[in-house]
C-alpha cells in the first residue's frame, strides 16, 4: 500500500511543479511564486495538523534544528537551482540535481539497512533512468559558460537532499513530519517575502492597460498559491510513504514528479511527447511494476 502511496506523491508534487512550469511560461514573477507556493503549502500543513490533532513537540531542540535544515532545502534548493539554469544549460543541470535521490537511496540502504533486493534494485535504476531522461533536451547546447555552474548543482544536490532526505531521518528519530513540514515552509515564505516587496512593476503606459497589467503583476503568485497545494499534499504522502515503507525505494518513485509536468505540458500546451519522455514513462511504468513484483 505504501507503494501507492509513494506513486500518489509524485502525481501530486508534479502537479505543483506543472504550475511552476504554466507560471514561468505567463512570465510570472519567480519569487511570488515561491512565496505563493510556500504560503498556502504553510496553510495546507498547518490544517492538517490540526485535523489529525498530530503532536507537536515544541520544546524539543530536535523539532527545530531538522524544520530549519528541511526549510532550508527546500527554500535554498530551489533558488541554486535557478541560479544554476543561467549559468549552465538545463540538459545537466536537473538531471545532476536529481542525483540528490541516489544520494538517499544509498544513505537508507548502507545506513539504516534496509533491505534492498535485485528486482527492487533494477526497479531503482529503471526510474533514475527515467529521472535523467525527462531532463534532456537534445536542442540545447551542451555548453558551460561560468564556473559557479558547478558550485550551484553541488549546492543543489545537498540542498534538496536534505529536503528528500531530512524527512527519512526525523521518521527514525520518531518525530512528527507534518509540523516540521510546517515550520520550514513557514520560514520559507519569510524568507521570499522581502524579495517580493521589494519587486517593483513598471507603471503601464495608459489607463486602459492597468488592469491588464495589474492581472499580470501577480501571475507568479496565482499559480504559486495553486502549486503550494499540491506541494503540501505530495510532501506529506511522501512523508507517510516513508513512514510506513523504505526510503531506498520510496525516493526513487517520488523523483518521477518531472513526469507529470512532462505530460502535463503535453496536455495544455500542445508539447509534443518525444522519444525520451516516452522512454522515461516505460521506464516508470516497468520500475514500479518491477518494485511491487518483488517487495521484499
């Protein structure tokens, strides 16, 4: 069942991240859309703590040190990874990003020892094939024009490691993950706050345009406050999913969120499914299948 629940994650993630995507396409404002995003995801936690009556444990150092490690890899991750996309082409950006997930894979393995049998590892590689191959882009040049690119994606790789990974470790040390989710997105959104007060939009040419451009003006925070849902739902299955089944497995399958925006933009934007994306949705299928055949 936690395989479900595992697969449910990636849906519900990659809706948010097709949202990002529709957001960046309407030239929306990047850090309304990450404030968005981390406002309503705070909302969604912040709910669903309330409706589960889950425990909080405020007095515990623990509680705090993980919500700001967590928060900080998502919030950070996000931003190295933007950073490095204008100094480095796509094509190796997010596919070396998305290393983060082999990183976690092999922490819960060799670590907390969970058993990793051959069907399941064949299931792994097959969606960390799957992973790599929704982020080329055969197009795009190959090129590195700044050296920080490198810094950037090493950053990114631990960052979002601590995100994907962070909640595996707070699970054995039997804390709740809901209201560490809820903290760190809350220190999130303040931390893209400044940044979108500081924002300032040019003054439209006339009167007739204000209204338009007024619409446009918080195009990046509409679709943010839509992907923070998502967010918040798909983190949290993917919590439960850790909770009740092994990382090592549960990682891979959530890292094929990019598929969903994949098909998404294929369904409303009239993108084209090319030959890769239609290898990395086989290579899904089969790894997952491959997974449940041979649950140990």
């Amino acid at each position: 069942m936690w395989i479900l629940t595992a697969a449910g994650s990636a849906i519900l993630f990659g809706f948010a991240g097709l949202g990002m995507k529709l957001s960046q396409t309407m030239k929306g404002s990047m850090n309304q859309l990450l404030l968005g995003l981390y406002l309503s995801g705070t909302l969604g936690f912040g709910l669903h703590l309330i409706i589960t009556g889950g425990s909080v444990s405020w007095s515990d150092w623990r509680f705090w040190t993980a919500s700001l490690i967590i928060g900080a890899g998502s919030a950070w991750g996000n931003l190295v990874f933007m950073k490095a996309l204008e100094y480095g082409p796509a094509s190796l950006t997010a596919p070396l990003t998305n290393m983060n997930i082999a990183v976690v894979v092999l922490f819960s393995t060799f670590y907390y020892r969970e058993p990793l049998g051959l069907g399941e590892l064949c299931g792994i590689m097959l969606l960390l094939a799957a992973v790599m191959l929704l982020s080329i882009r055969r197009r795009e040049k190959l090129t590195l024009s700044d050296k920080r690119w490198f810094f950037y994606v090493a950053a990114g790789i631990v960052l979002f490691t601590l995100r994907n990974g962070g909640l595996k470790v707070t699970e054995e040390m039997g804390l709740n993950s809901t209201p560490i989710l809820l903290i760190g997105y809350a220190l999130s959104a303040l931390w893209f706050l400044p940044y979108v007060v500081r924002e300032r939009q040019p003054a439209p040419p006339a009167a007739a345009s204000r209204e338009l451009a007024a619409g446009r003006r918080w195009t990046g925070m509409y679709w943010g406050l839509a992907s923070g849902i998502f967010s918040y739902a798909g983190l949290q299955l993917y919590a439960n999913a850790l909770a009740a089944g092994k990382a090592n497995i549960a990682a891979p399958i959530f890292a094929t969120n990019s598929l969903v925006v994949a098909l998404g933009a294929i369904v409303l934007l009239r993108e084209r499914l090319t030959v890769l994306q239609t290898a990395a949705l086989c290579f899904t299928m089969a790894g997952i299948l491959l997974i449940r055949m041979f649950q140990s």
